[in-house]
C-alpha cells in the first residue's frame, strides 16, 4: 500500500489562492428531486466558483434535503449565488453564513499501518492529544477517526504523514448548525402555510 | 464523487411524493370523470384543461403516441407543424409576448429537442412562458445511449426555469400542471417536460389537476409597506425623477399603474427595448428608449436625474453601459418580482419586491401630486439634436438609397401605428424597435436577452396566432431570415398572415457596423451573398415584391398590407448604413457616438 502525500499540498494551496476570501457556509433545503445537487451546482459553475466542500442528507423535516456547501467568495458573490439558488423552483430556501454563526464539524478517517503506529513512541499520546479514536484495527491497518474543524484534522494527517505515513485519509465535508435558535425552515413553512390559508390562489394566466 | 453518487442513489430511491409538493387534486371527484386513457392522451386532456389551444410541433419516433392522441382532438387543439424545432420554440415565444398566455412546443427527443435548446436560452433571458414538451426514450432505455437519447434534463436545467423528467404516465397530469403553473406565475420562463414513451403509453385513470402552490416557490415576494412608504417619500422629494420602464411591467399587467404612477408625479419614462409598447409612443411622459442604440435624451438624463426608478428591468449591460459610471448620483428605486435581480448589477437604495401592479399602485396612493416641469423641459435639447443629427437623415433622406429607419417608419404610419412588431436581430431589430410606434401594450416581438438572429420569422408566426385579429409585420434581415427561412414552409401550408419585411443590405450588418466603427473597416466574413428572396417567397407560394426606389415604396407598403395573408416585402437599403446614436458596449451611457 503506497503512503500518500500529495493531498495536504493540493488542498493547502488552494485555500492559500484564496486568502482574501471568506470561507462561506452556504445551507440549502431542498425537495427531494432527481437532480437538485445539478441544479445547484451549475450556480457555482456559472460564477466560476469553487465548492470546497459538500454534504448533503436528509433534514430533520419529511421530504427535504439539506446542502451544507462552503466556498471561498467574496460578499457580494455569495449573496448573488446564494438569490440565485434560492430563485429555483425546487429550493425551498438557501442562506448564508460566516464561521461566527455556526457551530461546525468535519469527520477524518484516517489509515495507518499497525505496525508503524506501534513504532511511535505513544500511541495514547497522539490519541489524546488530537482527541481522535481507534476506529477498526487489524495486524496490518488501524482506522484512526477524527472529527474538528479543517485546521485539527489536517493537523492529525500532517502529524502522522510525517512520523509514519498515511494509508488512506478522507475527509467529510463539513456540517453545521447555526447558534439562533429555531431551524430558520421551520419558521418560513409555517409562515407559508398561513399565507395559503389567507390568500387562495395565484393563478394569472 | 462519492458524495454525489450517494446523493443520486437517495433521490432515485425516494421516489417523490407528490402530495408533499403541493398539488392538490381538483377533478369533481365523481366517477364519470375518472376514465382510463394512455397517459399520451392524459397529456392532451391535461394541455386542454390549462386552455391550451394551439401548439407549435414536429413529431418524431419517441413522440408519435402523442401525435397520434393529437389526431383525434384536431377540432381542439391547433397544431402548427413547424420546418424545424427552433422555429417551434421562438413561434411559441412570439404566441406567448402578444398574448400573455403560455406558448406550447411538442417535439420529439434527441435531435428534436437538441434543435429547442436556442429558443429555450432565448424564453428564459426574456422571461418568457413557454412550455416545451419532448418525447423521450423509454424509461427502461435511459441512460444507454439509445437510438436518440439525450440528457435533456442536464441540458436545459441551466437554461430554463424548471426542467423535469416524466417516466410514468400517471405523472403526466400533475407534471403539465406544475409546467404551466411555473411558466406563467411570478417571473415567468421557460418550462421543460421530458416525456419518455413508456409514460406516453402507460394507461392511467385521468383526472384534471390544478396546481396553485408550490412549496418550494415563492412566484410573487411579500410587498413590504416600509420600503413602499420610503420610495414614495423619496419621489415626492424628487426634483429630477426618471422612470425606467421593462418587461416587467408588460408581463405584471401593469401598464395602468405606470401610466397612473408617472402621471401623477409627473415623472418622465423611458424604456428598455423589452419594455417598448407598455407606454404608448405619443404619451407625452414617454421620454423614449434607452440603451446602446437607445435615445440620447433619456441616456444622457440616467446620470443626470437625482431619482432613478427602474421598474421590472434587469439593468442589463446593453442599457446600463459602463456600471462604475452608471446613474451615480441618483438614488436608486428598483421594483421587481424577483429577488435574484436586486443589487445584481446596479446597487439599490430602496429595492421594492412584488408585482409592480400592486406595489406601482400602493406607492400612488402615497404619492403627492408634482410637477417637474423644468426638468422635463431639459429633455428637449437632446432630442431636438438627436432628431436632426440622425433621425432626419434616417427616416427622410431624400436622395440615395433607401434607409432601413424610412422602411420602418412608413409600414408604422401604414398600419396606423397600431401593428405587432416583431424584428430579428442586428441592425434591422434595432431600426425596428427605434422607428417603430405603438399604441398597445404587448406589440413588440424580439429577442432582447440572447440576440437570437432566426428569431424573427418564427416568432412573426407565433405572433400572428396569438393576436389573429392584429397585423404583424415582421423586419429582418438578410441573414437572420436564412437562419429560419425553412419556416416559409409553415406559413405556407398553414396560410399565416404576416407581413414580412426584408430589409436587405446584403450584409451582416450589424457585425459590418462594429467593424467599421472598432476593428478598422476590416469586414472580415460579413458580406453576403444573396439569393432571389421574391423567388424563394413565390416558391412557397407567398407573393412579394422588391423595392429599391424611394418612389415606389408606398405604394410597396401599400399593396402589402392590401394583400389578404402573407407577403414578402424586400427593400433594398443602403448597404453600409449605421444605427446611430450609438453607445460603445462597455462604455458610459453619456459617451454617445451620433455619427
Ligand atoms: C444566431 C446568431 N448568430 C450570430 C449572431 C451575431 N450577429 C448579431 S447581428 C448579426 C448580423 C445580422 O445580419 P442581418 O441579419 O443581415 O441583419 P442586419 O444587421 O444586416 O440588419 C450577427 C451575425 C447572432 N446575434 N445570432
Ligand atoms: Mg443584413
């Protein structure tokens, strides 16, 4: 099994690119339909901008998907991207948000040969130290997980890199919460559903 | 990747519930009404329920079944069978402007639908409803790369409002009722539905579906009376008001309270090339049109005014020119029904979301009676200039060869001013929308947002059938009507009375006026070389003539406008005219050049 390298450099030069930037969090409820992560992506495309990361999972409400994407951007292209999400037919609702709103994790995994893990000096330490934990070990692989922000878990695969490769590394993208205190679609539904038992139709053609 | 395979997986197993997407059944629920048919049939049935009454088509193997359900509802549904799907698609468009109903295209799929994608790009940079529908492989074949498959869901996804695949014939209802629904409601745009055959054979009970909300779309935004009562504030306080008027205002039904709104504040209009018609060419607020081949009075006046109040326009770069200089000292009110345009290109003051007929009409009830009488004295010196440094010269050049603004000017005075223009593209469309007078709304046909040269002829078509009773006079030129001239065909065999006018330069005439002004006279590949348009014409059947002299061009007009159905009128115009004045793309609104 080959040890890999390469990855903390792609990933560290291209945030390094964008040092002017923000780092946005982008949230999207969506229905559930054949080809929405399409339709959102090709917003990001048109504008020439660059998903970092992308998770995507059911939310806690029936029948809507939830997109956390984040992206390097400045103000205004977010809010552009952000009105232009929002404007298709199928997304129910789409903001923004910067670090300070949020609380926010990503999961790491990482793959490590047993025995030169064994070979360090204390294998408790680097554990505890990153607060990470032994996943699946077999003789020859342990499975080493990590959640944090990107700054801890890179931290974790650049120590390990170093002192005795990784096998394997992969790393979620990232989800998040934000600190108000309802889930912001529950009150746009509701608001919603009053607004249909006031108005009946709109039908003007 | 992973993720996005993962992704893909879920949807394709949640099936979606439709009940959780708003749509409401709203058959009488007796059980007459519920009768089995094959979901081609439901389609028609579903077509006929949203009031359609003409489509634009072209069969093909993958839309047969719903050709030949079409056969027996001849009597209800007008199919025009087009020369080509793109021709189907600007034909629905011109049906959609004049009419305000949604226009209709069936096509079949693979080559058939790949020929929709221009006039699809062309209905949503326009806003406007039309509904394309494509027959599709079979469900089980999709993906294969069988015989005419193509990913029409991934094409037109970036193109269009709304894009959705049908694979069962039970959808068929509730899919076309959501298509309508979103064609027409809040910003209107282009809608696709991808039907594959097994759907369109599949037998289903049919019921009519009616949908009048869905959850995920809010067509027309919340108005907001704070921002109603700061823009009426901020126009009482005005000295020197503009109004901008767009489509905006067309497809909100809202000419009324325009006109209601600049009457009462005395406030000058002018208007984008899409806009055109929503404001009567002789009201005497109507200050004219901007843009790039717009009047110099209302440009020059944009970084002037001290109020600028942009109403359902995009500020799109062929009217704004360069944005850093763009109305700086203004502040700035922006209606529109979509929140997307806000501070898209020009940063607002007081933005105002809504259909402009309910938020033009709450802000005129705040609105004090004013006169601006001073300032709307200022426009006359532009005007007075722009009219004898070009549009004398344009519209009564007295010696040489005819002049595509005299054309123009003639067939308007000849119709009374009272025609549907439709234009194609390059200097023809502009001429057309520049020369052209309207005394109703919905009376210009054009290809704003994509340029789309070929628009015209199709459009003219579509045009004629969504306004029967009106005359459409279609300009274009020579090599905008070789783009889609195989719709001859259709005009033809389905005797439409449009009166197509060529103004024939035997250049690209437009590309040759850039080059000319901006790339040294080097009139790289736009001289063309033209075949006998009369005799194309009279092959079809279609009876012309061809006008070079000035003496014989009303009597021309005349006898087109006498002859009952179609008729070519060719005019020979100077080959190397300009549009002027001329506002260079990218720079300020105020650099005019006027020849
Ligand atoms: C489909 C398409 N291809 C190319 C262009 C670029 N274009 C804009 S105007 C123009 C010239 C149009 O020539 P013609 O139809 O003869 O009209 P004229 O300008 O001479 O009135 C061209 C090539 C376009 N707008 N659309
Ligand atoms: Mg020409």
């Amino acid at each position: 099994m080959e040890e890999i390298n390469d990855n903390q450099g792609i990933a560290g030069q291209a945030r390094n690119d964008d040092n002017e930037k923000t780092l946005y969090t982008i949230t999207i409820f969506s229905e559930n339909m054949v080809g929405l992560l399409n339709q959102v992506t090709i917003i990001f495309t048109r504008r020439g901008l660059n998903i970092e990361t992308l998770s995507v999972s059911p939310s806690a409400i029936e029948g809507i998907h939830k997109f956390t994407i984040t992206a390097f951007s400045e103000r205004d292209d977010i809010e552009k991207i952000v009105k232009q999400i929002d404007k298709r037919v199928d997304i129910v609702k789409a903001y923004y948000n910067t670090d300070e709103d949020l609380v926010f994790q990503e999961i790491a995994l990482y793959k490590v040969s047993t025995q030169k893990l064994l070979s360090l000096d204390s294998i408790e330490g680097i554990v505890r130290r990153y607060n990470a934990r032994i996943l699946d070990m077999t003789e020859v692989w342990v499975i080493l997980e990590k959640t944090g922000h990107y700054d801890e878990t890179q931290a974790l695969f650049k120590e390990l890199s170093e002192k005795i490769g990784v096998l394997q590394f992969i790393r979620s993208g990232r989800v998040a919460i934000t600190k108000s205190k309802v889930e912001r679609l529950s009150d746009m539904l509701a608001a919603m559903e009053e607004k249909l038992n006031r108005k009946p139709t709109i039908h003007n053609y | 990747m992973k993720e996005i395979n993962d992704m893909q997986g879920m949807a394709g197993q949640a099936r979606h519930d439709k009940s959780a997407m708003g749509h409401t059944l709203k058959g009488t629920g007796a059980d007459h009404d519920k009768f089995k048919m094959k979901g081609a049939q439901s389609l028609i049935e579903a077509l006929l329920h949203e009031g359609v009454d003409t489509i634009f088509g072209y069969p093909g193997g993958q839309a047969i079944p719903i050709y030949d359900a079409l056969y027996d509802y001849k009597d209800k549904l007008n199919h025009i069978l087009v020369r080509h799907e793109q021709g189907a698609t600007h034909a629905a468009q011109g049906y959609a402007r004049v009419s305000g109903k949604v226009g209709v295209t069936l096509v079949t799929s693979g080559p058939g639908v790949a020929n929709t994608i221009t006039g699809i790009a062309d209905a949503m940079m326009d806003s406007t409803p039309i509904v394309v529908i494509a027959g599709q492989v079979p469900s089980n074949l999709l993906g294969t790369d069988a015989f005419q498959e193509v990913d029409v869901i991934g094409v037109t996804l970036p193109i269009s409002k709304w894009a959705y695949q049908v694979r069962h014939a039970e959808e068929i209802p509730w899919a076309v009722a959501r298509a309508f629904y979103i064609a027409s409601t809040g910003r209107p745009g282009p809608v696709v539905l991808d039907i594959a055959k097994n759907a369109q054979v599949g037998i289903v009970d049919y019921r009519p579906v009616s949908i009048d909300h869905i959850r995920s779309y809010i067509p027309v935004p919340d108005m907001e009376p704070e921002r109603i009562a700061e823009a009426a504030q901020l126009i009482d306080a005005a000295q020197k008001p503009l109004a901008l008027v767009g489509q905006g205002v067309i497809l909100g039904n809202a000419e009324k309270e325009l006109l209601d709104f600049l009457r009462k504040a005395d406030i000058p209009a002018a208007s984008t090339v899409l806009g055109l018609s929503a404001l009567p060419s002789d009201e005497p607020l109507n200050v004219g049109m901007l843009g790039m081949h717009g009047n110099v009075a209302p440009n020059l006046k944009t970084n002037e005014c001290d109020v600028l109040i942009a109403i359902g326009i995009r500020f799109d770069d062929r009217v704004t020119g360069d944005l850093n200089s763009y109305a700086k000292q203004a502040k700035i009110i922006h209606f529109d029904v979509d929140p997307a345009e806000i501070d898209k290109n020009v940063k607002v003051d007081i933005p105002i979301l809504g259909n402009a007929k309910e938020t033009l009409a709450a802000v005129v009830k705040l609105l004090k009676e004013n006169k601006h009488t001073a300032w709307r004295d200022e426009f006359k010196a532009p005007w007075e200039k722009e009219i004898q440094v070009v549009i004398n010269k344009e519209l009564h050049p007295g010696t040489g060869p005819l002049t595509m603004g005299e054309v123009v000017h003639k067939v308007s005075e000849a119709t009374g001013h009272d025609a549907v223009l439709v234009t194609d593209v390059g200097q023809n469309q502009m001429m057309g929308v520049r020369y052209f007078q309207f005394k109703q709304t919905r009376s210009v046909v054009t290809s704003g947002g994509l340029g789309t040269m070929g628009y015209g002829l199709p459009a003219a078509i579509g045009a004629k059938f969504g306004a029967p009773e009106r005359t459409v006079c279609l300009f274009t030129g020579d090599g905008g009507l070789q783009m889609t001239i195989q719709e001859l065909g259709t005009i033809m065999q389905s005797n439409v009375d449009v009166k197509i006018i060529l103004l024939n330069n035997d250049y690209l005439g437009m590309v040759r006026q850039w080059q000319e002004l901006f790339w040294q006279e080097r009139y790289s590949e736009t001289l063309m070389q033209n075949p006998d348009f009369i005799k194309i014409a009279a092959a079809y059947n279609i009876p012309g003539r061809l006008v070079s002299e000035r003496e014989e061009l009303d009597e021309a007009i005349r006898e087109m406008l006498e002859t009952k159905g179609p008729y070519l009128l060719e005019a020979k115009v100077v080959r190397k005219g300009m549009v002027y004045p001329m506002v260079p793309a990218g720079s300020a609104v105020t650099n005019i050049i006027l020849g």
